[in-house]
C-alpha cells in the first residue's frame, strides 16, 4: 500500500496551509499554542470563516454544503488544521449529530438543522451519558414515553460537555423500557429552551467550567424530533460514536504539541545544559515520537481503506485509533509537566482576558499543569480504552 501524497494532494496541503496562516485570528490561534480555553465567540467566528470559505463540514455530502473530497484530502484537511494550529468545528454538531441526521434523518430535519449546523447557527451538545451509564452506555435510564405526537422525557445526562451554551441536545433515551436494553433506545433532538430543561455546571479539577449535568423534567418533545426509527438509536449511536473515535485520534494535534515540547524544552535547562539535550529526557521524547509515527500510519491505512467500506458502517479500526491518540495526547502532557517542574504547583485561574497576574514562573507555565489534569479524561471519553479493547477483541480479533 503506497502511503505517499500524490502531487495534487501535496499542492491541495500548501493550500489549506495557507488559507489557515492567513484567514485564522491570531488571539485565536495563540490561545490554542498557550493551552487556554477557548470562548464561544472565538469557535463561532472561526467556524463561520470557514463555513464562508466552504470548508466547515468538508466530509458531508455535497448537497448539504460539504465539498466533495475523498478521504485523503479530508484527512489533509484535518491534519493541517490541527497542526495550525485552528479550533476545530463544533464536534457536537459538525461530527456527531450532524452525520447522524443526514444518514438516517428525514428530509425535514435535513433541511431545518444541516444548514445552521455548518454555519453554527445552532449550538449542539450531547446527551449520552448518566451517573452510572458511561461505558456502560446501554444502561442509561433517561426516559421517554410517548403521549399523542409528543414524548415526554424525564432523567438526568452527566458530563454534558459546553451544554452552558448550547441550544439543541441529542440525546438517547429509552422508550421501551421492557426491550433488551440496546434494543430499546431512541434518538431524540431537544430544544434546550423547553420548559423542564435544567443546566447545572460541575467544576473541573483543572478548575474549568466546561461540563455540566442536564436534567429533564416532563420535557415535551415532538415525535418528529425522533432520528430515525423508534428504538433503534443505539445502531445510529454506534455510528455516532465510530466518527467521534477517529477524530480522537488527533495526529495532527500531537505533532503540534511535539514541536512546543521541542521549543519549550531548548529554552529550559537542567543543570548547565539545555533541557533538550538530556539523555534521558530526549529517549522520552524520541518514544512519544516513535508512537506517533505508528499512529499516523495506521491512520493512513484507514483513511486509504475508507472507499471500501461499507456506508454508514462504523469502522472498528477507529477504536485503535482512539487507543493510542488518546495515550500519546496524554504522554505528550507528562512530558510538558517534565519541562514545567515545580512551576506546575501553583494553581493560576484563567481570565478571559488571559492567566492571573503576577505569573509564577514563565508566563507559559500557567497552562501546563490544568491542561495535563484535563487531559486524562481523553482515554474515558467516546468509550472508555477498555471498551475499545472488548470492541477490538470482537470485530477485529474475532474473539
């Protein structure tokens, strides 16, 4: 299998790289270098540029505002803009329910939500896990029983990422509660402004506020907000949750936290000697590099296997790559927190204005320790790396 970038494709990367230099907003893309938080105007601006550029949602079908290239070039498209680096669209929307919808939704709902999903007109967020239905998802209890052209929906969703800002929720609930419980679930779109909708934020140990539990209480949601058959939504969830596994994978954001090891690393030093010159401390870095060579290559294989597949299939090699993206991530934060030493200690509330002041230690350092503590959550999201393993040992292993 020829792994390499044919001509066309290397021109169509120094055209993508070129619009990202020159059309992202620098206060947006030093927040990103600087491990800060992104604002909600900050990803809407964004997303808009590239919705008017016609490259929000590039992997839709063209009809809906997608662009009509194979897999290589979205995967270039990915790339580059994760090494930028650039925010990337709205993942609730442009990579979850979105896809959803247009594969098993009606014409209706295609023609009400696509369009304001590419231009994020509408906010998006998820509604799949509970407090004791994470990984194992299909136990959820959040239910919805139907009365005339309504369902009524009582429960509780946890980790509900951004929902603070978010105007619609996806969300599974159960509508039969005496099926087998994979079989029993439906996939339903609410408006968070119906009256029952309650939103409370839970504060993260990087001291974030970026999850929240929603509660739902007798919430009226039209039938014709249901995706899909009736009890059939763990299927579109496993679609779902197949696209979120290979955007987690996120190459390109390692390779550009790589290279700020590498800078970060130079400037400190141990002893008499720049930092990046440590044996010890250069063998962890080649380790992480090494891994991240075999990711991507294995993310090649995919993307060049993606003709063959099967439409609306979830691909089980997604869980690998969510293995291991999610293990480099974290390793690259390890080795962050290795260049910060004893700079990670105080604990420096961000502003949106930027980090409180004084800062104790390089202005840099700020970022590094919340940033490594948020980042364990990347190998329980999307289904947690045991669960990928058991998905893995079935589909692929034939275990």
């Amino acid at each position: 299998m020829d792994l390499r970038f044919t001509p066309e494709e290397i021109a169509f990367r120094d055209e993508v790289r070129a619009f990202f230099r020159s059309a992202l907003p620098e206060r947006i893309r030093a927040k990103l270098i600087e491990g800060r938080h992104l604002s909600k105007d900050d990803i809407v601006t964004w997303q808009r540029i590239l919705n008017a550029k016609g490259w929000a949602v590039p992997h839709w079908p063209v009809e809906w505002g997608g662009t009509g290239w194979d897999p290589v070039r979205q995967y270039i498209f990915l790339d580059e803009m994760q090494q930028t680096p650039a925010p990337s669209p709205l993942q609730f929307g442009v990579y979850m329910v979105g896809p959803v919808i247009y594969t098993f939704g009606t014409e209706e709902q295609k023609r009400r939500f696509l369009p304001r999903i590419a231009n994020l007109d509408d906010w998006w967020c998820q509604g799949f896990s509970e407090p004791g239905s994470g990984s194992d998802l299909a136990s959820l209890k959040t239910s919805a029983r139907r009365e005339g052209d309504h369902y009524i929906v009582n429960g509780q969703k946890t980790w509900t990422t951004l929902a603070q800002h978010a105007d619609w929720i996806f969300c599974l609930v159960r509508t039969n509660p005496s099926a087998k419980k994979q079989e029993g679930i439906s996939f339903l779109l609410i408006d968070m402004r119906s009256p029952g909708v309650t939103v409370r934020p839970i504060q993260t140990i990087d001291g974030g506020r970026e999850v929240n539990e929603v509660f739902f209480d007798e919430v009226r949601v039209p039938v014709e907000n249901r995706v899909g058959e009736e009890n059939k939504g763990w299927d579109y969830a496993k679609f779902l949750l197949g696209n979120e596994r290979v955007g987690i994978a996120r190459v390109g954001v390692s390779k550009e936290r790589l290279r700020r090891i590498r800078e970060l690393a130079a400037m400190e030093r141990e002893g008499d000697v720049p930092l990046i010159e440590v044996p010890r401390f250069r063998e962890k870095l080649a380790a992480v590099e090494v891994e991240l060579k075999a990711l991507e290559m294995t993310q090649l294989r995919v993307v060049a296997a993606e003709r063959r597949r099967e439409k609306g299939r979830p691909d089980p090699a997604s869980s690998i790559l969510k293995i291991k993206g999610s293990e480099i991530q974290q390793a690259t934060t390890e080795l962050l927190m290795e260049i910060v030493g004893p700079y990670a200690l105080p604990y420096q509330e961000e502003r949106e204005d930027g980090w409180n002041e004084p800062p104790i230690g390089p202005e840099w350092a700020a970022s590094v320790a919340p940033t490594y503590f948020n980042w364990r959550k990347i190998s329980i999201y999307g289904g947690s790396n045991e669960i990928q393993k058991n998905i893995i040992a079935k589909a692929i292993l034939g275990l």
